[in-house]
C-alpha cells in the first residue's frame, strides 16, 4: 500500500503561512520611511542610503536575540512584548558606537504555532522599530515542526544603523580621569534568565504578586528591554561622549571593559545605584554569590557613559531632561 503524505501533513501549511505574511505586511508598513524602496516579499529589502545627509556615512550593524526570556512569554502565553525587546537590544548595541539605526530584518524559527502568536510577536517588533525610528524592511519566519516542541520559538535580529565616521564611539579616546554614568535599566532586561527562572520558579509561580517588586513574577520578567536612543542621542548632540557599555550578558565590569583602551581600568562605585529589587530577591532566595550576580546581571544599570569629567553635569543634565535618573558609576584609573 503507497502512503501519501504532504507537506501540509508534516506540520508545515504554506497556504496559511502566506495568509500570515500578508497580514504582517500591513503591519510592517507602518515602520517604513521614505528610505525604502521595497514591499515584504521580495529577496532582499531596499533601503537608499541619502548621503548628502553626512559626510563619511560608516553603516554599523549588529545581531542578536532574545534568550531564554522566550520561555518566560511562552509561559505566560503573553508574546507581544519579546519582539519590542529584541529591537531595542540591537538598537542599544550599535548606540554604543555612536550610531543611530536603518533597518532592522527579524528570524522567526518556530515549531506549531498559531497565527494569533505570530501576529503578536510581530506586533512588538513594528512597536519597537517606531519607536526607534527603525524600518522592518524583511525577515524569514520559517516553520519547523520536529525541531520546535509544539507552541515554542526562537527568534534573532539584525539591525543596521549609520554614524559620522568622525563621530564613531568607539573608547580610544577614553583617558584616566575620565568619568563613567550609568542610566537605570527597566529589570533584566534580556540576561540572565536561566538563573533567573531557576531561581524564582523554584518559589513562586508568575501570577504570584510580590511585594517588593510591585507586580507579579511573570509581569516582572517581561519589563520591555529599555531604548536609550532618544536619551542618549541628546547626549552626544551636545557632549563628546568618548565611550559607550551597552550592560547585557557579562554584566557591568565585563561589558565595559570592552571599550577601555589598554592600560587603563575602572573604579566602580557599587554603592552609587539602587540595585532593582528583583535582582536582591535573586540574590536572597537563591543564595547566589554575588560575583555571579555581578557577571550575570546588569543589577539596574542598563547603560554606561564614559564622558570628560567637565562634561558630568552637562551630561547628567540632558539625561534627567530626558526622564532619565543617572549617576556616577566609577572613574577611569592606570592599571
């Protein structure tokens, strides 16, 4: 007896996957600007470089993901809110070096899922590229059944932005002396969830409201990944900002570190910031040490500017006009 079998019947339905695309298409439209030139659908995204707008464009780009901060959404069967954190990941990294983004392309890699949860994810990632002032020009959201366990997904970005070649942010001019400012971040941002989970889950469940936090568990580890593109844009209009730490996976000293030039290191003041509550309770419940705590979590500081020590008021000025609250993290000293 010969046994037909489909495509459709190993879990992959091109038909209802094309119906899905050209939903989402509406949707990306609304992050277009006059810069692209092509639909969703196409092989490649166009997007015209205007440069009449500077004088030597240099295109920064970056990729990353979400982690495991996915189980969290999958768990929660909330997952408007993992694409926002994905776009405002990628948009920090290439702050950092000065730049301000393009275009953003997405991968969605997923097992069965409905279409509701893909519409939802794509939701936060046209939510997060307006805010950023960011087009979703393309992405490839590619049905695996067999690989992803039912109702579960991964998903990365790409993002490419522009900067001055003479405004490039990039440490080398970072000198002894110099001071380091730290802006809030809004939680965990997007690290550290596998000890997080681990230890949080072990006590609570996430509709479970804590006190300290303010919210429940699941609300706490679904706080949107901050964007400090506007704050941060306003800083360097107005100050020669010679370096930048995005704080992800590494936390604050090895983040950092990647931008201070050779022979040189950092004088942290761990005392400056009120390390979030949520990070305190990982550390109390888990009886987590706290070198761990410091390589693993960002502890509330999102973002660490390196600016002249005359250039500290100024800088703390402009951030707290932007609704932001910063403080002195440390200095830089001689080896």
């Amino acid at each position: 007896m010969n046994l037909t079998i489909t495509y459709k019947d190993t879990g992959v339905d091109i038909n209802k996957g094309n119906a899905v695309k050209d939903r989402i298409k509406k949707m990306v439209r609304q992050t277009y600007d006059k810069n692209v030139l092509s639909e969703i659908g196409l092989f490649g995204g166009f997007y015209e470089l205007r440069k009449k707008d500077y004088k030597q464009p240099v295109l920064v780009s970056s990729a990353d993901g979400v982690g495991t901060k996915l189980k969290i959404a999958i768990m929660m069967q909330q997952h408007d809110t993992v694409g926002e954190d994905l776009v405002n990941h990628c948009v920090n990294d290439i702050l950092a070096c000065g730049a301000k983004p393009l275009f953003f392309l997405d991968y969605l890699g997923l097992g069965k899922v409905s279409d509701t949860v893909i519409m939802q994810i794509v939701e936060g990632l046209t939510r997060g590229c307006k805010k950023n002032s960011c087009a979703l020009i393309g992405g490839e959201t590619a049905q695996m059944p067999g690989f992803y366990a039912d109702g579960e997904y991964d998903m990365s970005g790409t993002i490419v932005g522009v900067a001055e070649k003479k405004k490039l942010i990039n440490g080398a001019s970072i000198r002894k002396g110099d001071v380091m400012i730290g802006v809030y971040s809004s939680g965990l941002h997007t690290n550290g969830y596998s000890l997080a989970r681990k230890v949080l889950l072990n006590t609570f469940k996430l509709d479970s409201h804590i006190d300290e936090l303010g919210c429940t568990v699941g609300e706490e580890l679904l706080k949107v990944h901050k964007s400090y593109l506007k704050p941060v844009s306003a800083v360097m209009e107005k100050v020669d900002v010679k370096g930048i730490s995005h704080i992800t996976g590494g936390g604050i000293f090895e983040n950092t570190m990647r931008v201070v030039p050779k022979k040189l290191k950092m004088a942290l003041d761990w005392d400056s910031w009120n390390v979030l509550p949520v990070f305190e309770l990982i550390h109390r419940l888990g009886n987590v040490p706290y070198s761990d705590m410091i390589r693993t979590f960002n502890l509330g500081v999102g973002m660490i500017l390196i600016v002249d020590k005359k250039d500290v008021d100024k800088t703390q000025r402009i951030l707290k006009n932007k609704k932001e609250q910063p403080f002195v993290v440390g200095e830089i000293v001689a080896e």
